[in-house]
C-alpha cells in the first residue's frame, strides 16, 4: 500500500497548507483504493470510498479507466459495494464526460441485458463527448438491428442531451467586487510566477489577487447567499494581457458554482465585468466555463453644453461615472430582456453577453458540451437518414451584396466549415472553421493536456496541419517543479500526436525556443488559421488567436473553432523611416498615434489590425504583429507581397528541415508534410495561379489607420507610468513617450533583450553597438546588468554561422550551459551582459524576475505590475519597454540615454526598416 501511504502523506503536508486532498488521477493509487473498497475491515475504508466517488478526476485519466470498470463490476453485479448501488454507480459515470465511462455504457447497453441496457441507454442519452470509435460501435449496433442503439440515436438527433436540460434562470442577481481600478490582468488573477501549480485548482486559487480579497468575496457571499459575486474592473478592461484559463478558473472557483458533486475544484459560471469590457481572450474562456462576461459602460466621456469632450490639464478626456458598480453593490441580469438592472433601474443592454450561442453555453455549462453536441446530432440524423430538428440557435450569417472582403474574412470564407457552397460571410458571422496550427504552452499545457483528458480525446485531430508543444516558459530554470511538470508534459503531448520541444524518450537536444518563433516558421501558408496557448500567438503569416488551454485541447481534439468574424481596422504606412529608427519605435508609434487620430478611442480593441507592412521578412513582421496583443487587439494579419512572403516560407523552410535533422518529427511526419506545404505554396505564387494574400479593394473596415513615419523623430517608449494619480491610467500600454521625455537622466537598474518580440537583427544590432561603443570608448563597460536571451537556437545557430555570436560571448560575463542549466533563479545580478537560454526569461516573470523596486528597460512585451519586477517598499518597480538599441545603451550608461548619445551610438549599424509601399494620404 506505498502509493496509497505516499497519498495520506500528501494529504496532511496540503493540511497545512488548508489544503484538501489533491484529485486522483493515478490508475496505480485508485486500484490501491479499490482494494481497500472490498475489503470491509480495511481501517481505511470509509475513507477510501470517499476518495474514490468525489476525490477521482473523469475523462481519460489513468484513474478514471479503473474507476469507470470497477463501477461496471458494481452494475453487473460482479462486486457489491455497500455504499455505492447499481443505480449510483450509473449516476456517478454519468458525470465521467467520456472516454472509459461511454466504453462502459455501451458495453452495457448493447449487450442483452435487460433492464441494465435500458438504465445505461438512458445516461448515454445525456453524454456528449464520443469519438469514432464510440459513434462506430453504435451506427454498427444500430445496423445490425440492435433497438437501444436506436432509441440512443434518436435522442441524439432530437438533442435531447440539450433540450433536457434546465432553463436558464430568468433573473440572476449578482453582488459586484471591484477586483481593481484599471486594466485587470490575468497576471491578478493567476499570477506567472506560481505558472506550476495552475494543474492543482485548489492550490493555484490560492493566488488570486490576494488574501484580502479573497476574504472580501467571502464575506460578500456571506452577506448575500442567494447571489452570485461579480468580479469587475472599473474604469478598465477585465482579463487583459496573457491568454490564462487559469484566470478564469480561479475566479470561477472563488465565485462560481461547482460543476459536479463527485468532481472537486472545477467550477463553472463565472460573471465579470469592465467599464471597457471584457478581453477578447479572456471573453472566449469565459465561454468555456459557461459564463458571463458584460461590457459594463459605467463611465464615459464627459461632454459639455456643445456636446464637446471635456479635458483635464493633461489634455486627456474627463470621465464621468453613469452609474456604480462599487464594492457591495445588488444588480439583477435579466435574461430575458438583455439588460442590466440595479433593483427596477434599467442601467444598460447587456445582449451581447447574453446572444443565443452564448445562452446556450450557460445552459449547457459551457461551450465544449454545445461544439460537440452539434456533431454528435449532426451524426446520429445522418445515421438514422433523417434531417435533425432544428435545436440550437442558428449561426449568425452576415453577407452584404456588392461589398468585397477583407484579409480576416477571406480566411475565414476558405476554411468555414458547414457552409452553403458559393455563400459569402462578412464581419459578424458566427463561423466554425479548421484550424491549420495549433501551439500550446509549457506553463498552460498541462491545463491543456487536463481539458484532453476530461473531453475523452486521445489523438490530434488528422485535420490538423501541424501542432507544437514549446518549453519555453521554463527554459530559464530546470528546477523541481519543472522537473516534476513538464517531462510528464511532454511525454503526454508526443504520444497525443504534438511535435514537443523536448523529447520524451531523451533522443534530441531539448529546444526551448520561443514558442510563437516556432508557430511563425511552421506556420507556411498566408491562409492559415492558428490557435495557440498564448496571447501573443500573432503570427506574421496568417491569422492567429491566442486562447486560453481549453480553446487549445478543443483545436487538437477537433481540429475546428468557432467564433465570429472579427471586424478589421486597416493600418497603413506613409513618409519614410529616419535613419536613427528602428521599426519596434515604428510599432509603438502606431499605437500613439492611433489613439491620438480616434480622441483616446482604441479603435483596435477586439478587432483585427490588417496591417500592410509587405517588405518586411516574417521574422521582423512579427514584432508588429506580437505586439497587436498590447494593443487589445483580437489577432492580425500581415499583408505581404509576393516575393518577401517566398523568402520567408523559404526561411520556415530551413527551419523546419533543422528539426526534422534534429530528430523532432514524428511518425506521421508533420514536419516533412509542412515542408511539402511550403513548396506547394511557393509554386502557386511563383506560378501566379495564386499570388500572396490580400483584402478585396472594395472591402470594408471598422476603422482606416494611417502612419505618418516622418513624425517618428525619436525612440517611442512604452510606459507603465507607476505614478500617475489616475490609477486607471497605470499599466496600461497606451502611454507611449519619446526618449528626450526622460531628459537623459532617468536611472535604469537592469536591461533586457529577449522575449519573442526580438529576431535575428536584434541580436546582430547588440553585437554591433557593442562593437560601436568599443570602438568609440576604447572598452564595454555596464554600469547596470544585460540580460540577453535569443529567442530559438537556431537563431544562435545562425549567428554563429554569421561572426555576431563570438561578439556577444566576448563581451559577455556568464553564458549559459545546456550541460548544466540552472536549477534556482537568479535573484542579483552584477553589471556585465548575461546570455541566457533560448526561451522567454524575464518577460515571462515566472522564474527569472528583476530585484524588488528596479527600473527595468526591456524589448518584451508586457509591463504589467509584478511581472518581470515586483514592488518594494518605497519605490515601485517598472518595466519600460522600448527599441534593442535603447536597451543596450541604457544598461551601458545606467540611465536612459539623450537622444544625441543615442544617435551617436548606432551610428552605421543596420537597424530594423521599413518602407512602406503605398503613400496613401
């Protein structure tokens, strides 16, 4: 009884934590429980009956294939267990999802025996998740005559799995809880640097805002049994930034309602809110948990007697509060009307969070039960060769006559899935499309491998392009928890089908690459669709969504999403680069001056941005693109010419080739099937049977975006603007300075070159100010830490190759080891360049972090607060985020540079350019 010893052990060590017992998913500690089932004089046997009816995770888990057989024993008659009955053992597999359990029910409903055939028919009649080999088994029963297999079939076909369920309450009363003023990032709700516990529900929840808070919401449901607690962000976006399920989990598990009885820790029907909504990301996850996400609009832009904005001295619009929504305050969602009511007070329609389709998902308990419902009733009508009653609402289609499309829907027309032949869908369709590349994450994947395994899915859908599992996230540190994560990961992804950045049987060199630089290159076709575990999934090529772990494993299993056409703002480029630029200062830009151009309005939130950006390589796209994901918008598209889109498929190419040399690809050859893609691809253009994607002339946009590259005199930094005394402006990616703002004079505690917002040329750009300061000063001499970290071996593979590497090691103080990684983070750093592993280091900020209170100056992309530096007492910590060469000169000089010391010092060095092709006015 060791593995059941080790357990109780664990058990009392999470006791001290205020911990319950962890949920088993282990088939060697559950048939170790059984034993101790059957035997009634066991010591530990109540307890063991307990573990194994609500301590025992479904779906396909080691543990639930015992459980889903021992239950079958139970039925059969095989086993009596005194507190578990034929008729709860049935009801316990009913909430088992699929999998081992449906294996069961249908061993037993098709088999000759009675009664039990009938009670086993009857749950089956309520479960969703079958693969092929389960509808196989049952359109083989029912053509061979068997009469259960057809009354199951047409249950499905009328979806009574969906028609049987409650009603969505008419009213539902809510309590708010302002969670922050501001922007509200997922790093509040589930912070990056406890990224190892996410798969321990309870244990992750534990980290969600703070103890306080926590409390707070306690409190409020105590005060208020019969709500629910609204998390909100006033004056803010709720659920900005990285792409967590997490999030959305332990706001659920604070605030929601548990999902089964004989399931612990996984809750549904979360409700939040934001003055400015809810991010796009964020949204979609909400919909997967079945709840509620509103557009608040509490607070707008005061006007005066004319109907003109009023301003502040800053020149920045003042706000006015329409209605509150402060800590404690009873609002009531109607479902019926669509509105939002504060007791008869009608404050705000709320039907866009409250569509049919998103209905549905709340009546269903999210949206996983509605996509494969669907197919499951598409499946058993075809079967039965009869057409399926109409049940669920009918997708939104939008074609307007006359009105050519844009590059999203272009995309979206090709890979729809169950529409009309010669249909044409415009903005606002609701579509169910394939997806071509998927990308899940170190520190979400095994949230994601957890969703395959609770949905029944076993193997990569054979739709799928290609899909890659990265190790990015803990490249830095190979400490015990990632030790004790992700080689589990890995092997799980690898036999699920996933090309995977180590390998489980310890045969190929681990890769650590940044995950979207591996998405960008395996990504060989402008058409592609890409949904990926991760906010920043924006590839150059294609269009990309970056989604929560549920999203994910519901790409893999399918190969489908569904969403609606997203709106598109177009975004081009006029004037000429300054000499001095570099394009990350274009990319910044962008975003000032847009805001500038709509009177503060984000135009590009929860849109797509089409950006025409066509003589810029993938690699270097790419930096716009990424950073599309600090400007709220949904995803983007690059529109390319021909002849760069073929340079940089023949990039993907070599790179893929590299892998597949590596050892990477798998039996069924997914790397060699992309490089095959490539060539096709190449040929069409080279051919011109089909040239480089691009919208339609007479496509029509949200909103038009034009550039003025002439403007962009100086460096354009992205600031957190720690002190602002409007703490709704603190955080937020829009306060974007130029360089002489500082005065020359802002001290700077560390740097950092990295994050998956560098390519190549960043790196070549840091050798060659290196080589520039040298030259000018006689030495390279830090007066603040470097950190350097290339985002893909390949990239260090190609500087090598090119003469920057032995630059860089030159004037490095530390390089790292694959041989011997570092098994603890580094916590001080001296004033000498660091060159990191392959990976996100700092910007992720769940391993490496700058000291407490520092003023960081980094190339990533988020400067949320407690990211890549936390607060001390005192002094808050920043992140600023600007351009590679401001970087390298502020950790050089220990301050943020003058715009004269900063000209000077890239002097002759090739900066990252652009130059646009149309001049448009």
């Amino acid at each position: 009884m060791s593995i059941y010893n080790d357990y109780i052990q664990e058990i009392e060590e999470r006791k001290a934590q205020d911990l319950h017992p962890k949920p088993i998913d282990s088939a060697e500690l559950l048939s170790e429980i059984i034993e101790q089932i059957k035997n009634v004089n066991n010591f530990n046997r109540q307890d063991a009956v307990n573990f194994f009816i609500y301590n025992t995770l479904p779906g396909t888990t080691g543990a639930a294939g015992v459980k889903a057989q021992f239950l079958k024993e139970i039925i059969l008659g095989e086993t009596i267990v005194s507190e578990i009955t034929p008729d709860f053992a049935f009801e316990l597999l009913s909430h088992m999802k699929g999998g081992p359990s449906i294996k069961v029910l249908l061993d037993i409903a098709l088999a000759d025996n009675g009664d039990k055939a009938k009670k086993a028919a009857e749950v089956l009649k309520t479960q969703v998740f079958l693969y092929d080999a389960d509808t196989d088994r049952l359109k083989e029963a029912y053509h061979n005559g068997n009469e259960i297999a057809k009354q199951i079939l047409e249950s499905y076909a009328q979806a009574e799995f969906f028609t049987k369920l409650p009603e969505v309450a008419e009213e539902i009363k809510v309590v708010t809880f302002i969670a922050g003023i501001g922007d509200i990032s997922t790093d509040l709700l589930s912070p990056g640097n406890q990224a190892h516990s996410r798969s321990d529900r309870e244990l992750h929840g534990k980290c969600m805002i703070t103890p306080e808070a926590q409390q707070a919401i306690r409190d409020l449901q105590a005060q208020h049994p019969d709500k629910s607690v609204m998390l909100v962000a006033e004056k803010g976006t709720m659920g900005v930034g990285s792409s967590r399920m997490s999030g959305v989990n332990n706001v659920a598990l604070w605030t929601g309602k548990q999902a089964s009885p004989y399931v612990p820790f996984v809750n549904i029907a979360p409700i939040v809110g934001g003055t400015n909504g809810i991010s796009p990301i964020f949204l979609t996850t909400v919909d997967v948990t079945g709840g509620i996400g509103i557009d608040l609009k509490n607070w707008v832009k005061k006007t005066d007697e004319n109907g003109n904005v009023v301003r502040n001295e800053n020149d920045e619009p003042v706000l006015e509060e329409v209605y509150s929504v402060a800590t404690g305050t009873v609002l009531t969602i109607n479902t019926k009307t669509k509105k939002l009511y504060n007791g008869n007070q009608e404050l705000i329609d709320i039907s866009k969070a409250l569509t049919p389709q998103k209905m549905e998902f709340i009546k269903a308990g999210g949206s996983y039960a509605i996509v494969f419902g669907k197919k499951i009733q598409t499946f058993a009508a075809k079967t039965l060769e009869v057409e399926a009653p109409v049940v669920f609402a009918p997708a939104k289609e939008v074609s307007i006559e006359g009105q050519g499309l844009t590059a999203v829907e272009k995309i979206f027309n090709r890979n729809a899935v169950g529409i009309a032949q010669g249909k044409v869908l415009h903005a606002g369709s609701d579509v169910r499309v394939e997806v071509n590349i998927i990308g899940s994450q170190d520190t979400t994947g095994l949230m994601t491998a957890q969703e395959l395994e609770a949905m029944a899915a076993t193997v990569i859908s054979p739709i799928v392009d290609g899909a890659y599992q990265s190790g990015c996230h803990t490249a830095s540190v190979w400490d015990k928890k990632a030790q004790a994560n992700i080689p589990k990961l890995m092997k799980f992804m690898n036999d699920f089908g996933v090309i995977t950045a180590r390998d489980p049987k310890g045969v190929y060199h681990s890769m650590t690459d940044v995950i979207h630089k591996v998405l960008n290159d395996i990504t060989i076709d402008e058409w592609a669709i890409i949904i990926g575990g991760d906010s920043h999934t924006r590839m150059s090529k294609g269009v990309a969504f970056g989604a929560d772990s549920g999203t994910v494993a519901l790409a893999l299993a399918t190969g489908e999403a569904s969403m609606p056409i997203p709106e598109s703002v177009k975004v081009t480029f006029k004037g000429q680069m300054k000499e001095h630029m570099d394009f990350r200062d274009v990319v910044h830009a962008t975003q000032l001056q847009m805001l500038q151009q709509f009177d503060g309005e984000n135009v590009f939130q929860g849109r797509i941005i089409e950006v025409h950006i066509g003589t810029l390589l993938a690699d270097q796209a790419f930096t716009f693109t990424d950073w599309t994901a600090e400007m709220k918008a949904k995803a983007s598209i690059c529109i390319s010419q021909d002849d760069t889109l073929i340079q940089s498929l023949e990039i993907a190419k070599n790179r893929i080739q590299i892998m597949i040399e590596k050892g990477m690809d798998n039996h069924n050859q997914v790397l060699q099937g992309l490089i095959n893609k490539a060539n096709k691809r190449i040929e069409e253009i080279k051919t011109g049977i089909k040239p480089a994607l691009t919208p339609d002339d007479n496509a029509k946009y949200y909103a038009e975006v034009v550039i003025d590259l002439d403007v962009i005199n100086e460096p354009m930094i992205a600031d957190p603007d720690v002190n602002n005394a409007d703490v709704s402006k603190r955080y937020t990616h829009d306060t974007i300075r130029d360089l002489t703002y500082y005065g020359g004079d802002k001290k700077v505690d560390l740097g950092f070159v990295g994050s998956c917002m560098v390519h190549k040329d960043d790196l070549k750009i840091v050798s060659q100010m290196l080589k520039n300061v040298e030259t000018q000063t006689g030495t390279v001499e830090f007066k603040a830490p470097l950190v350097v970290a290339a985002p893909t071996y390949n990239i260090i593979d190609e500087l090598k190759a090119e003469g920057d590497w032995e630059y860089l090691q030159k004037y490095s103080g530390f390089e790292f080891s694959d041989a011997l990684p570092k098994s603890t983070a580094r916590t001080e750093y001296q004033n000498i360049m660091y060159l990191e592993r392959p990976g996100c280091n700092l910007c992720m900020g769940n391993q490496e972090k700058a000291a407490k209170g520092d003023t960081v100056m980094a190339t990533s992309t988020r400067l949320f607060q407690g990211r890549v530096v936390e607060d001390k007492d005192g002094k808050k910590g920043e992140s600023l985020l600007a351009s590679t060469p401001v970087v390298v000169l502020s950790a050089i000089l220990g301050r943020i540079p003058s715009i004269e010391e900063y000209k000077l010092a890239v002097e002759g060095i090739n900066l990252t350019k652009f130059t646009p092709i149309s001049t448009k006015q």
